[in-house]
C-alpha cells in the first residue's frame, strides 16, 4: 500500500513541477527559428542565382547580337538557351528550362526574359520547395547612322586672337575622326553653316518655293533742302529673284517672328517663307547640306571667311534645317529612323548684336535661347561652344547637357575639343 501512494505522490509532484517547461518550450520553437533562419539562407541564396542569371542573360545578350546576323531566329534562340545555361551555377542549371527570346529585326533589337527556380534546403521545412528568380536583357545590333550639324560662326571678330585659323584645323580634325569611323558610305553625314547676321545659299535655290522674294531697303540716301529744312531722302530697292541670284548673292535674313525659331513650315503664307536679302558681306560661305563627301566639307570648311556682326539664332536654326527632311533641305532622315541620331555643334565667339529687326542684344538673346529650346525639343543633341567672348550663361543654357557646353580660352582648344567630341559622337555609332 505504502508504495502505491508513494507513486501516486511522485506523479503529482511531476505535474506540479514547471522547471521543464523551459526545455519544452525552446523544442517547440526550434521548429519555426530554423524556418525563418532556412529561408534567410535560401533567400541569399536565390539573389545570388539571380545576379548569375543576370550575368548569363546578359553576355547572352550581347553575343547575340553579334551573331545576329548570321543566324536564323530558330537557331539564335537555341544559342540563347545554351549560353545562359552554361553561365548559370550548378544548382540552377538544372531547373532552367528556355527563355523567352523576342527578335525584331526591323529595329535589330534582342530582347530576352528567363526564369529559373533555386531549390530550398532548410526552408523546405515550412513548405517551400523552389524560390523563382528571373531578369531580362535587351540587346541591338548593327550601327546607328549619325548626322551632325556645325553651326559655325563667320563673324569678323573671328579674325583676331587666331580663331578661324584653329577653327579650320578642328573642323577637319572632326571631319576626319568621323570619316574614319564610318563603316560605309552614308552612316555618317555632316553638313556646314557659316552664320553671321545672315547665311548665304547657292543660288541654284532661286526657283524654292520657300523663299520669298519682295524684300526693300533704302538706297542712294542723300540730304535734300525741302521748304528750307534739310531732310533725308532715299531711293527704295527692292529684292527679284534676279537680284538674288545675280547682285544680291543669296543671302537670307531671318524669318518672321515666330517662325524665326522654328524649322520648316507649309510655306504657303510669306510669313514662313525664308526672306532673299542683300549679302552684308558677300564673302560669307554658302551652307553645305548633309553630305559624307569628305573632300568637299573640307573644302567647304577652307572658303569660310570672318566677316560680319553676330546672330547666333540664325546660325542654330538653319543648322537644325540640315537635320530635318523637310524644305528648305531634304538630305536628313525623319527623327524616326531607327538607329538614327541627330547632333548640332553651335560655336561662337561673341555676343549678339544684329537681326533682321533689332541691335538690341537682349531680344536678339530671347530669339537665341527660344531656337535652342526647340531644337533640343526635336530631339538633337546640342553641343555649345564659347570662343573666348560671348555670353556663356545664354550658351551654357543652349547645351542639351551642363557637359556638352565648352568654355574655350584659347583658340589652340578647339582642336582637342572638336576631337574629344567627334570621338563621343563616332562612338555610338556601334551598338551593344
């Protein structure tokens, strides 16, 4: 009897006693902690298959493009596949299957999308067998086509201090770094506008419906006594198409405002028309459309002559013509063009100081800064030049980036600048 109680004692003090429930609680939660600690692990585990995957789709990516060429979709989506699993890790290369490869050979792009599942270890304890993973790349192959617009500055104090001379040898520095970074004859093309208040065409333009002839000014002015006061009288003469292509050596002045700022137009109305005017100077060289004629850029770039006050809208705005397809020139391609990009290199060395209708520097800076901000709006790249003097903030503003403004003291800059930016510009001629 005495041994049956002492049992029954025994269990009551066990149920008694809570010093276990330490040891029982710290197994119970063992479960969960090696769970949270499980999926920590395959989590880091998982990103760093990610960061493989990534490196695989990409080099993937990029060789595709190489090849793209030369292979057939079939087959360039099957190399795909095999170099992306031969750059995964051991324990992903298993789970992956394909990837998801979209070919556009119109605009020669590659895109690639892949998944592939990470096996769990510890985390497998709460259900979780794979963690997915995946990234995407895209690729284009080929060469872009470049056209580039030098907007140069003609005027008279581009005699002094040695700047047209070192004008000259950047431009064909430029011209020959982007003459060697062509891989066929029209990828690259450049054209040239010497701009002072003015530009002058070739007069084989006279017919264009886009340039308004009927333009006046004052001639043989002299001083006449009329009821015993002395007056001014002038003669009025008044611009042909005659005139234009003969005498009158096919200069055009700005355009009526708005369009003085703009690019091209329906020119039905005289208001969008270019204006035919006297040459101020008739030594000013002619606009040269985009071409990849090496020879005659540079003989184009040899007649330039500094003549002439400053008008730096003129000078951008009939550089933004040459990039555009319209009228007045039709060698640019349409902004749309796949692999096509647009480039305009504005230099000056001064301040503005005459239009078609004002000397007042400030307006004429109002006219510069609109101009700027359209062509940039078109989607060209503005590079801008300071020559020693002009107005660096209005400048500085221009430039489609802080970056792509220069600020050149010395006229012996402008070769390493012309060169630094026409090794930018040949550069993305190639694609990755």
């Amino acid at each position: 009897m005495f041994k049956i109680a002492s049992l029954i004692e025994m269990v009551r003090r066990f149920g008694r006693d809570r010093r276990g429930n330490v040891l029982v609680m710290t197994g119970l939660a063992i479960v969960p902690l090696m769970g949270v600690v499980g999926v920590t692990v395959d989590y880091s585990r998982a990103s760093n298959v990610r960061q493989a995957l990534s490196s695989a789709i990409d080099a993937a990516s990029l060789m595709a493009a190489r090849d793209a060429q030369k292979l057939t979709d079939a087959q360039l989506k099957q190399r795909i596949d095999s170099w992306i699993r031969d750059n995964l890790p051991a324990e992903a290369k298993n789970d992956f299957s394909s990837a998801t490869v979209t070919i556009d050979r119109t605009a020669r792009t590659i895109k690639i999308a892949a998944n592939a599942n990470v096996p769990t270890t510890i985390a497998r304890v709460l259900g979780t067998q794979y963690m997915p993973v995946g990234s995407n790349a895209q690729s284009t192959w080929g060469t872009n086509t470049i056209e580039l617009a030098l907007a140069l500055d003609n005027t008279g104090s581009m005699d002094s201090s040695g700047k047209m001379t070192a004008l000259k040898t950047a431009s064909k520095s430029l011209l020959k770094i982007m003459k060697d970074a062509a891989l066929d004859a029209d990828q690259i093309k450049i054209s040239i506008v010497p701009f002072n208040t003015q530009v002058r065409l070739a007069r084989s333009w006279k017919d264009a419906e886009w340039i308004r002839y009927g333009m006046t000014r004052d001639v043989n002015c002299r001083n006449v006594t009329v009821n015993g006061k002395k007056t001014q009288v002038c003669d009025t003469e008044t611009m042909t198409k005659a005139t234009w292509a003969t005498t009158a050596q096919g200069c055009i002045a700005d355009r009526d405002m708005d369009y003085d700022t703009k690019d091209a137009g329906s020119y039905s109305a005289s208001a969008q028309q270019y204006p035919a005017y006297w040459c101020g100077q008739s030594t000013l060289a002619e606009v040269m459309p985009l071409s990849s004629d090496w020879t005659a850029l540079e003989q184009r770039i040899d007649s330039m002559t500094p003549v002439g006050n400053t008008n730096v809208t003129i000078g951008a705005v009939w550089g933004w013509a040459t990039l555009t397809p319209d009228a007045p020139f039709t060698e640019a391609k349409p902004a749309t063009e796949p692999r096509l990009k647009k480039y305009m290199i504005l230099l000056t060395d001064g301040d503005n100081t005459q239009n078609r209708f004002t000397t007042n520097g400030d307006d004429i800076d109002a006219r510069t800064k609109l101009a700027c901000t359209n062509i940039k709006a078109a989607g060209i790249n503005l590079y801008t030049i300071r020559v020693i003097n002009g107005d660096e903030a209005l400048l500085k503003g221009c430039a489609s980036t802080p970056a792509m403004y220069y600020n050149v003291q010395d006229a012996s800059q402008l070769d390493p600048i012309f060169k630094a930016i026409a090794a930018e510009i040949s550069a993305v001629r190639l694609t990755q």
